[in-house]
C-alpha cells in the first residue's frame, strides 16, 4: 500500500520550535492559518515538575497540548506512544491513510537527513505525511533548516522512534535524558474555526490579559506575578549550588514563552492590518520586541551554563529590563482595546 498526501507545506519561524514548525505544517494541510491559529493566545504557564529535556516541551495549563496552545480553536490533539515500534508505525499509517499527517518525535542521532546525524542525541519532531510498503520508506517533511521532503527508510527512521536519547559526555546539553518512547502526536480540527472579526480578536486580547493578571494556580506559577517568580528564581539559582541547571532550564522553558509571544506579536499585526486596526498593529511590533528579549535570556542561559558566575549579573540586569518592558506591553495591549 502507498499513501502520499498533497499538498504539504513548509513552515518556519525563526524564534519556534520544531513543535511550532509541525503544527503549521498539519494546519496549513487543514487549510487554516497558523498565524491566527496558533498566535491567538500569549500567556505565562509553569509548572516546574513538567519540564522535560526536549525541544518540543510545552507546558500544558489545559489537558490537552493543542487545548494549551490553541485555546481559541476546535482542535483536538492526542499524544501516543508505544513501547512496540512497528505498533506505534502501524497506528501512524491508519492515521495517515484516513487523510491526516501526523507529527513524529525521532532521535536525530540516528536521522541521515539531520546535521546532528551520528554526532548529537536531541529529541525532535518532524512530520509524516505517507508511506510506500513496497519500497519500505516514510515520506517526512523537516521544516527546520536544513529542510528535507522526501522518502526516507522505514528501519531507520524507526531505529529513530525507539531511541533511549541518552546523554553522552557533555555534548549533549538539553534535549537528552528522556526517551522518544516511539511517541507520535495526532491533530484533527473538528468543526468550522472562528471568523477573523473585531469582536473575536477584542474577546481573544481580553482572555489573554486576564490570565496575565491571574493570580498563582496551586503548583504553578502563572500570569505576570509567575513570570517574574520564575525569572528572579533562575536569578537567584544562577548564584548557587545548582546554576547550572538553572541556567540551562532557561534555554528550555524560554523557548515555549518566546515562541508564544512571537507568535501573538505576528496575530496582532496581522489582525491590525486586516481589521484596519491601527493600534493592534503597533502593539504587534512591542509585542515582538518582548519575543526577541527572550533570545537575551535563553542565549544567557545558553552559553553561561557553564561558567555561571560570567553571566549571573548580566541576567539579573537583563530580567529587570525585561519585566519592565513586559508590565509596559501589558499596558499598551490593554489600551489598544479601548474605543477610539
């Protein structure tokens, strides 16, 4: 049997992560817009005994991942995972056979079509979109440079599926330590998506700042309080017994809150430009702003993990300006919504 879905469509933002690259690939197949899909929502979330070693960790305040990054649309989102490889492929190739492509997380140690191949453990997740039993071979499409759309072989790619993703010597800073487990995530949009509409957007930029102003969720920390808990704690740690675990956690669950704000940062001026809403559109851009103040961060966090006592003062200047331009936002998002 041979199944190839059509089209399929690259898609990458440099401040996103694989898991970003992937679902605008599905959506983009599903005929909707990533943009305004996933950019509708920007909030703070984290619950510190979900992080995993992963570049597509996200944190989940709802019970689902696509519930969590995608709150405003009607989109369900299974994680499965199997400790059989050729069970975990056969449900994937149902999946795809009934029309829909599925999101597979690999080792990209032992992916040929990764820079990483042979050198690198990393959890990763790239897109599956057909298969071909007689040649033995998933099609995969890789958004993230250097892209890749083609055939790859079964036995390898499951080789990839299976991986423990061990850490080995200390090449392998964050995405090691948790096994792949053969996991694969499906998507399926299940009924019409909102209209692009000034009431929408005024009803999406409201939930938005209300959980901003949300106070502290049992274990976790959330809204504008927990996002500066969470940094003055990394600040804190940086100085200490554990700073670099601290720091390289940063690198981590920085990603998921640069990601969420680059995201929104591009559905505000999108939502300005078509709405002929000018003050959306210049949000959008301090919006961004705070996107790219989150590179400071994470890259901090990035090449300080192992010289801690370089870089700890730099990350406490840099958070207190971030917070600052992060609080200013808030309030320029809030005015954006006031009648003119």
């Amino acid at each position: 049997m041979k199944v190839v879905l059509s089209p399929i469509s690259f898609w990458f933002h440099d401040l996103c992560s694989c898991l970003q690259d992937c679902i605008a690939t599905v959506l983009l197949y599903h005929q909707h817009d990533p943009i305004l899909t996933m950019g509708a929502a920007w909030e703070f979330y984290h619950a510190p005994a979900e992080v995993s070693r992963e570049e597509f960790y996200h944190p989940l305040p709802r019970p689902t991942l696509a519930a969590s990054m995608m709150p405003f649309h009607p989109i369900r989102s299974t994680w499965h995972q199997s400790d059989d490889r050729q069970a975990a492929w056969q449900a994937m190739k149902a999946i795809i056979a009934q029309g829909r492509p599925v999101i597979a997380a690999v080792d990209n140690f032992y992916m040929p079509i990764r820079p990483a191949y042979g050198d690198v453990h990393a959890a990763h997740l790239m897109v599956v979109f057909g298969f071909d039993d007689a040649a033995d071979v998933a099609y995969i499409l890789e958004s993230t440079p250097p892209q890749f759309q083609g055939p790859l072989a079964v036995k390898q790619f499951l080789t990839a599926r299976n991986s423990a993703n061990p850490i080995v010597g200390e090449r392998d800073f964050f995405f090691t330590g948790t096994p792949i487990n053969n996991r694969w995530l499906d998507l399926e949009p299940h009924a019409p998506f909102p209209e692009l509409t000034r009431d929408w957007v005024h009803e999406v930029v409201s939930t938005n700042l209300s959980r901003f102003h949300a106070p502290a969720a049992g274990a976790a920390w959330v809204g504008m309080e927990g996002l500066k808990s969470y940094l003055y704690s990394i600040c804190e740690r940086a100085t200490g017994p554990d700073a670099g675990a601290a720091l390289q956690e940063i690198y981590t669950v920085g990603w998921t809150a640069q990601s969420s704000a680059a995201l929104h940062a591009d559905f505000l001026m999108q939502a300005g430009r078509k709405l002929d809403w000018p003050r959306l559109t210049e949000v959008g851009r301090h919006v961004d702003r705070i996107a790219n103040e989150w590179t400071v961060l994470r890259m901090l966090g990035a090449h300080g993990f192992s010289r801690p006592p370089e870089v700890a003062e730099r990350l406490r200047r840099r958070t207190v300006r971030f917070l600052a331009d992060h609080e200013q936002t808030l309030e320029l998002l809030d005015w954006a919504l006031r009648p003119v």
